[in-house]
C-alpha cells in the first residue's frame, strides 16, 4: 500500500510539473508556479505526515492500555484461584 501511494503521488507530481512546463506562460511565471506548488504539495504531505503519526501515537496508547488493562485482570483472576485453592 505504501509503495502504491507513493507511486501514485510521485505520478501526479511528475504531471503537474509536465503540464506546467507546457501551460503558455513565461518561463519566469512557470518557475514561480512550480515552485509555489511544490512547496504547497510539500506542506501537505508534512501535514499529513504529522496526522497519520498522531493518529499512530493515539492507537499504539490506547492497545497498550487495552493489554495493561487485560494483564491486570488477568492477574487478578489468578490471584482468586490462587485464594481458594
């Protein structure tokens, strides 16, 4: 899947400089249009990047609960087997 969105995002950018370099425009005004959508296309995935390690953090926290949570009362029931044995 990573490879597949990468691919997909390398194409798009490889065709938006494409059709930039052939839009009738002046060289100077297609340079200043590449740059400002490269560092656009950048800041997005930046973001994106930064929302998918968020949304990581979140889930990685919430299962280490989740098997705290199962240990502990794991623990206990063997602690009350352990009392009446």
């Amino acid at each position: 899947m990573k490879s597949t969105g990468f691919g997909f995002l390398t194409g798009l950018g490889v065709g938006v400089v494409l059709g930039l370099l052939y839009a009738p425009q002046s060289g100077k005004k297609t340079q200043e249009l590449i740059v400002k959508r490269t560092r656009s296309g950048l800041d997005k995935v930046s973001a994106a990047g930064k929302r998918i390690r968020t949304q990581s953090g979140n889930f990685t926290e919430k299962a280490s609960e989740r098997i705290s949570d199962a240990v502990e009362a794991g623990r206990e029931g063997y602690r009350e087997q352990k009392a009446r044995a």
